[in-house]
C-alpha cells in the first residue's frame, strides 16, 4: 500500500472512486477536488494498493492548531474488508497525534462507524435530518491530551 499527497492530474481518478464509494448528494465532484488541492486547509491523499492506483483516498481538513477534521475516507468497493480502511486511518491518526479529529458519519453507515470506534473515536452528537436526503449523522470525536 502507498499513500502519497494528490495532485491536479488525480482529480478525476479520485472523482471517479468517491462517486463509486458514496451517495451521489455525498460524492466530491472533480471541480470540489480541483478547488481542495488549492486550499492548504485541506490535505488529499492517493492510497495505491499493487497496480490499482486508486484503491482509496482521504481528505482532511486542518481548523485549527489543534483541530482536525476527517472529511472523507473511502476504499473501493472490491478491496473493502481487508483492512485498508483501517490502515489508512492508521496512518491518518498517527501522523497527525497531536489533533482533536472531528468526522461525521451516516447513522446508516455501520462499516464505518465500527472502525472509527475500533480507533478510539466515540460519538458525541447525534445531528438531526444533517445529509440531504433526511438521514441523520454522527458526530465523532477523537480526543488527544
Ligand atoms: C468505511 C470503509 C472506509 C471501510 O474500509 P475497509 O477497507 O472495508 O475497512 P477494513 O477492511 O479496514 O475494516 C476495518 C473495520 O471496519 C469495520 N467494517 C468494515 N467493513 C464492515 C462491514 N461491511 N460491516 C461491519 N463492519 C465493517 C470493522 O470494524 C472492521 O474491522 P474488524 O473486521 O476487525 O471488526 C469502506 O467501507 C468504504 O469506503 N465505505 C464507503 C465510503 C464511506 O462510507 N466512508 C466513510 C464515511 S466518512
């Protein structure tokens, strides 16, 4: 597995594996990802697994000096439950151990929600009807000293 920061020429690989891994209401567009590789609040990452360049990504968002926020993660569909996603949250919690992480979660998304608690985040809001379509969402928090 390698993880390496993106780039422009990975927008529209990272459009097309965020439209094959969420809803489409959730999905960042190639235009989104164009505009977050210009903003140093964001941080992008391109995780390759063999010859499958796009196997999953990340995005995070830096707020502030102590506080992160994990705005996506996603693995393809067809590598899921081999434990790339908790790899790449590994990595995403080590190398920056110093930070609060905040994310939000649909209340539907069971995958996800048992792997962020298996890495220590626990759910500290519930926020009514917060995606498009109705559902509700999980607000969960990683807590650092
Ligand atoms: C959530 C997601 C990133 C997990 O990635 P993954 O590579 O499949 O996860 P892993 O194989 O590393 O599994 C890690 C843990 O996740 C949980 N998990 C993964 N798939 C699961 C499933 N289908 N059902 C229940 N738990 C699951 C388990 O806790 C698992 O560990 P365990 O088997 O030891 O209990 C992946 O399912 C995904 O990309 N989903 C679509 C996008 C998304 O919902 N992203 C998160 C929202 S912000």
């Amino acid at each position: 597995m390698m993880i390496r920061p993106a780039n422009i020429a990975d927008v529209r690989g990272l459009a097309a594996l965020e439209a094959r891994s969420f809803n489409k209401t959730d999905a960042w567009t190639a235009s989104q990802y164009r505009d977050g590789l210009f903003d140093h609040k964001y941080e992008i990452c391109v995780v390759s697994v063999g010859k499958i360049r796009y196997a999953a990504s990340y995005i995070v968002r830096f707020d502030t000096a102590l506080n992160m926020y994990i705005y996506g993660m996603c693995v393809t569909p067809r590598l899921r439950n081999q434990g790339i996603g908790r790899a790449v949250l590994q990595h995403i919690t080590y190398k920056n151990d110093i930070f609060n992480i905040t994310l939000t979660v649909r209340s539907s998304n069971d995958a996800a929600i048992r792997l962020y608690k298996r890495m220590g985040f626990h759910v500290v809001r519930k926020m009514h009807m917060y995606y498009d379509d109705g559902e509700d969402g999980l607000r969960m928090k990683l807590y650092r000293k």
